[in-house]
C-alpha cells in the first residue's frame, strides 16, 4: 500500500507544470472543452486520457537591437522574474539550443518553455529569425503570427492527435484504475499475498499494452523522431507514472502550445468561446495586458474565420446580477454604480446598457 501510495503521489508530481506568463489551459473529456488560466504551478488532469492543452503567448519579444525574454526562467523550480531574463542579439541567434525544456542562446539559458516539444519548436523559431535578412524579418514574424493563430490547422493537429492517442488514453484509464483503486481494495479484502497473485497478471497485461501502444501512438506521430521515441518508451516502460503521464504529454507535443486567441477560437464551444474572444479583444486595448502576438484586429480576424462578427464581441455583455451597473471586461466580475475601473484588472469598466 506504501508503495502505491508513493506511485500516486509521482503520478501527480509528473503533472505538475510551470506556465509561462499569459498560458491558459484547455481541458475536456468526451465533452466541450473549459478554459482557465492558471496564475501559478498547476496539476495537470490526473485522468490519462482527459484532454489537456496549453496556450501561451510567444514567451519573447523582438524589437530593433535583438530578442529579449518575456517568460520566467526557473532555479530549482522556483520561477524568477521575467526582468532577470537576458537579452539576445540577433548574431547570437545562430547559437540557439533546446536543453530539455529551457532554450539556450550561446550557452546561457535564455526562456524556459512548456515542454520539451515547445522549447525545440522555441528553438526552431529563434533560429529562423536570425537567419532571415534584417529587410525581411517583420514580414517573416507577421508570416509566423499568421501560421500560428490558423485556426483550421490548429483543429487538425489536435483532431490527429487525439485520434492516435484514443486507444492509448482508454488503456492508460484502465491501468490507473487497476493500479490505484481494484488492486488497493483487492489487498483490503483478500489481503496482500493473494490480491498481488491474482493482480499481478492483469497489472502486466495492461503495461504491456500501453508500452505498445504508446510505441504506436509516437511512431504516427512523429515518424522522425527514433531517437526520442526509444527515450520516451523506456522510461515509460520502467515507471509505471511516466507511462499514464505519456498520452497527455504527446499530445501537448503534437498540437503545440498555440496563442491563446486561436485556441479558444479553435476549441471552445459558443457562449464560452466568444466571451473568450471578447476579453481577449478587450484586453488589446489595454497595453498593460495586451498580448503582443494578438492585437485587436489579429482577435477580430480569428474571430471572423469562425464566424464570429466584431459586432458580437464589441457588444455588452447581458445583465446577470441586477443590482449590477458595470462589469470588468477581462475577469468579467460585476460592479455596482460608483466604480469606474476594476480592483482586480485595474481596466476601466463597461456599463451596462440602461
């Protein structure tokens, strides 16, 4: 029992992630997705095969000398504030590495990413912005902006994934519930020996299945990466919480950490995704909490591949409290008459209609 109590606690310990600042995370069963945004570390969903995805705004920013991180390195876990982070010219960009989940520019650590897919990717991109010509580096980043807030290719990416890890999910489902709640009851009602004898099989049938599978959910989803699959599966193999980890962490690495606005636009179900969109519009008015790769006309522009009209996101918000004369547009709590601008967001309030 100690011993399962321990693989538990792993279990959640894997799920543990440091957000950059401005993520937000998608989560859903077989239903709508629901999006929060975590102001802090959070847990991943414990349910392998519950729907998992972070958005996240670039985590650096680009002006005329070079590059210049935007996002929390972290020490011992511990994340430091943004301003600490270095600056990068753009000669230095030819010297650009992923080391696990932190990039590095020449050697020192320059942005820690959400997961290791998303630091290569990081990596990826800083490099092909110091390649390109200085004439034609705001034509390539508005290009990048474009391919990242497409909101079809977003459905794609995350459709095949989903598609490839469905078997893998339900059988890591089933291992947890083997594992942490049949074999547990099993020790109370026939007593250690016996439940392990009789669990023992079952418990390695469905291991065995998994590691399979997981082989076969990577291989569809990254055919080039052998290297990285052997790694992944191995440690999988040997620890049973990395192997129910796995089915949410390849689909973080095969949808992408996409911007905020496309993600809502791309996943959530009306009326959540157009109140999304609508404090996503609000807060580029505001430079304080403006989100450099969605400006507002970026927000209308996804909000339109969707279906979404300007007219519905400019609109007030319907009354819900009565007593209520305004609301925040960006955490959307509500205020009665005298208030003018929001304790929370410090944003300037919407009236209601009269």
């Amino acid at each position: 029992m100690e011993l399962l109590l321990f693989l538990a606690l792993l279990l959640a310990l894997e799920g543990v992630t440091f957000p950059v600042p401005g993520t937000l995370l998608l989560v859903a069963g077989r239903g709508a997705a629901r999006a929060r945004a975590p102001e802090g570390p959070f847990l991943l969903p414990l349910r392998p095969s519950r729907f998992a995805l972070l958005a996240a705004p670039a985590p650096f920013a680009v002006d005329a000398d070079g590059v210049y991180s935007r996002a929390p390195l972290a020490r011992l876990d511990l994340p430091r504030p943004s301003a600490s982070a270095r600056r990068a010219s753009f000669a230095e960009l030819e010297r650009v590495e992923a080391a696990g989940v932190r990039v590095k520019v020449a050697g020192a650590p320059f942005l820690r990413a959400l997961s290791r897919g998303h630091a290569r990717a990081l990596a990826e991109r800083l490099a092909g912005l110091g390649a390109v010509a200085p004439a034609a580096r705001a034509a390539w980043l508005r290009a990048r902006a474009d391919e990242d807030h497409d909101v079809a290719a977003l459905r794609t990416r995350v459709a095949r994934a989903r598609a490839a890890l469905l078997w893998l999910g339900r059988i890591c489902d089933a291992y947890a519930v083997a594992l942490f709640a049949a074999l547990p009851l099993a020790i109370l009602a026939f007593g250690e020996e016996p439940a392990l004898l009789l669990g023992a099989l079952p418990l390695a049938a469905l291991h065995v299945a998994a590691v399979a599978l997981a082989a076969a959910a990577h291989r569809k989803l990254f055919p080039g990466e052998r290297g990285e699959r052997w790694e992944t599966l191995v440690g999988a193999a040997l620890f049973p919480p990395t192997l129910l980890r796995l089915p949410q962490r390849l689909l973080l690495a095969a949808a992408g950490v996409p911007p905020a606005v496309a993600a809502c636009a791309a996943l959530l179900e009306e009326p959540a995704r157009s109140e999304r969109l609508a404090q996503a519009l609000a807060a580029s008015q505001l430079p304080r909490h403006r989100d450099p790769s969605s400006d507002g006309e970026r927000v209308l522009s996804v909000a339109g591949a969707v279906g979404i009209p300007a007219e519905q996101l400019r609109r007030p918000r319907e009354r819900r409290d009565p007593v209520s004369a305004a609301y925040c547009p960006l955490c959307l709590d509500d205020y009665r008459a005298g208030f003018e601008t929001c304790a929370s967001c410090g944003a300037p309030l919407v009236p209601y209609p009269a």
